[in-house]
C-alpha cells in the first residue's frame, strides 16, 4: 500500500504495516492514507526508535486527523524512551497520554 514496506496483513480488521522510518516516509505514507482512506477515520500505531528525526515524524503525524498510538518498538536497544515520545505529543499540541506499556 504505502511505501515500498506497506503490506497488508489482514482484512477484518484492516492492518496495514509501513516501515516508514524518516519524515519523507511519514508524509509518503500519509499522502497514501489520504488517496487510499480519504475522510475515513484511521488509528496509526507508530513506533519509533531513538536515532530516527523523532520530532520531523511526530510533527508531520500531527498535523493528520488520525488517531495516534505511540508504542515502543519491543527487543531493540534503539528503542525510544516513552519521556521523549511524550515530550514531543505535548510539544505538538497532541495529549501526553499515559505509558503504554508496564515499567520494569
């Protein structure tokens, strides 16, 4: 679907999974949602690891109508740590949301 890593894995629900991974493939792939889903109301599961334009993505994410759900990206020591994910929603005007995954 969007991007050369956009596959669909099911139908009923629909998931899409996308590897867009830099601000150019954040708005490819949001130019694709709006062509493909127009008005429909979308929730994206984004997970992004911490060497990656963290605030470029979350900037063009939220500018979009769609839902977001900020997850970590399990198993990868790149992984973003939740302060920084919601230091950039609150930033963006988006709600800080609480951690989404249990603190060890």
């Amino acid at each position: 679907m969007a991007g050369a890593d956009g596959k669909k894995i099911s139908d009923a629900p629909l998931i899409v999974l996308d590897g867009a991974h830099n601000p150019q493939g954040i708005n490819s792939l949001i130019a694709t949602l709006r062509r493909v889903f127009g008005s429909q109301p979308l929730t994206l599961m984004v997970g992004i690891l911490g060497d990656k334009d963290v605030a470029g993505m979350v900037a063009a994410l939220a500018k979009t109508p769609y839902r977001l759900w900020f997850v970590p990206v399990p198993d990868n020591p790149r992984a973003l740590a939740w302060r920084i994910i919601r230091t950039c929603r609150t930033a963006r005007g988006l709600p800080a949301g609480r951690q989404p995954w249990p603190r060890t």
